[in-house]
C-alpha cells in the first residue's frame, strides 16, 4: 500500500504490513464514516485484505462474547427483564467458539454471493462484480466490535446492516432503496423457500 506525504495510506484497504495501525484506521473509519470509507475503498484489489480483516474483527468479537459470557454478565434484554443469564459451561462456550471461527470464512463467502444476487436483481448496469460485494460485507464486520453481544450485539448487529447498505450502494453505484433491496429480499426468499420446505417436510410426516 502506498501513503502520501502525511504517512496517510492512499487507499482504505486493511493495510496486512501494517496491520495493527491498518486495523485502527479502518474500523474508526468504518464506524465514523461508512460512506467516505466505502468510497474511498477500490472495488477491486484482492480478497486478502479484506477477508482478513473479517476474520480478525469477527474473532475479537467472538472471544470477547466468550469472555463475557464465562464470566455470567447478563445481556442488554437480560437487564431490562430481570432474568439470569442462561447457564452454559466454559467447556460449551470454547466449543461453540471455536466452531464459529471455523465456518466464518465460508459464512463470508456465503453471505456475499447472497447479497450479490440481489444485487444483479437489483444493481443493473451498476453491478461491478462479486469482488465488490464481498468488501462490503467484509469491512461491515467492523460494527461486531461495537458491543460484544452480550450488552448491545442486536444492536451493533442492525448498525452493521446499515454499513452493508451502504457499503453496497457505494462500491456498485446503486440507489439507497435498491441497496437495501438487495441485502433483505434474497434473504427473504430463501427464508420462505426453507420455511415451505419445512410445512411439506412436516406435513409428509403426518
């Protein structure tokens, strides 16, 4: 990556030379700003950078929701009704961890060829490749580090959407509406395709 005279880096790339600083940079630019990073960011360039982004951001996240589950801390909805956090043991708790860690790099690649369909339905002319999706689903994976899940991750979880709007409408040139088109209506096909799925599948077995 190349910087200017300020030592500034020229591109909003995740920066793997340097990539504690490089770590910094983006998430407060992810978080502050969405749409001066997105358009900053090339829509090509290699999916190393930000897969590995991804990947360091959703690891933090999760062994911080680890940390604090082990330590029995209730969540945001635990404190506003009153009721114990559920019991689960460390052995569980690093059990699902580590599983989660495993299937995030599929999930990502999931994930983006999902939101890609919508954006062919919806992107026309603006589509400018799968490559572009999936740094927007990358880089929206700074909002993870917003709350740990166990006091504000739903949250941190619905500002991340917000980020892939963006994110999408940026990097492919689309409209806000369509952007948002994009990311929820393949989600909602499927989700009615497994839910039929599932009424047949119970049905036959009556």
């Amino acid at each position: 990556m190349q910087y200017t005279e300020a030592n500034r880096p020229l591109s909003n790339d995740y920066d793997l030379k340097d990539p504690l600083r490089s770590f910094g940079r983006v998430t407060a630019s992810v978080l502050r700003s969405p749409s001066a990073f997105f358009q900053g960011l090339p829509r090509q360039g290699g999916y190393v950078a930000p897969v590995a982004y991804f990947l360091i951001a959703y690891l933090i996240s999760e062994v911080m929701s680890t940390l604090v589950g082990l330590l029995g801390l209730p969540g945001l909805m635990e404190l506003i009704s009153g009721e114990a956090p559920a019991a689960s043991g460390p052995a569980e708790r690093l059990l699902t961890l580590g599983i989660t860690v495993l299937l995030a790099a599929p999930g990502l690649f999931l994930a983006a060829g999902i939101a890609h369909v919508g954006v062919r339905l919806f992107g026309g002319d603006t589509n400018r490749g799968y490559e572009a999706t999936l740094r927007a689903i990358s880089y929206s994976s700074a909002a993870y580090l917003l709350g740990w899940k166990a006091y504000i991750g739903w949250l941190a979880y619905l500002y991340g959407i917000v980020i892939e709007i963006i994110g999408l409408r940026e990097l492919h040139g689309m409209s806000t509406g369509s952007a948002i088109a994009a990311l929820i209506v393949p989600g909602l096909i499927i989700g009615v395709v497994f839910a039929c799925i599932g009424i047949t599948l119970f049905a036959t077995f009556l």
